[in-house]
C-alpha cells in the first residue's frame, strides 16, 4: 500500500520544528510561545466557526 499522507511523520515534522523553535527560549519566553501560539489557534477556530455558520 502506498501512502500519500503519514498522520504520524507529519506530526513527528512538526514536533521537530516546534523543538527547534523553542530549544534557546527561556523558561518565561517558551510560555510566551505557546499562548501566543494558543491565541492564534482560537482566532483561526472562530474564523472558521464563523465561515461555517455563514453557509447554513
């Protein structure tokens, strides 16, 4: 079977990049990263809601 989409390396991808990210951050600067990095999500997750709702 050939795969077009892995779930799993893809996450493994993204974990390695995030890692990379916050490797020299300080303990106050990674908790910075991550609820920045929260509030975004919730701002894409109302646009979305938003879009949804708008087509019935």
């Amino acid at each position: 079977m050939n795969k077009k989409f892995d779930c799993v390396e893809m996450k493994h991808r993204a974990a390695s990049i995030i890692q990379k990210k916050i490797a020299r951050l300080s303990r106050e600067e990674e908790l910075e990263y991550w609820r920045l990095q929260a509030l975004e999500l919730r701002e894409q997750q109302r646009k979305l809601l938003k879009r949804v709702k708008a087509k019935g």
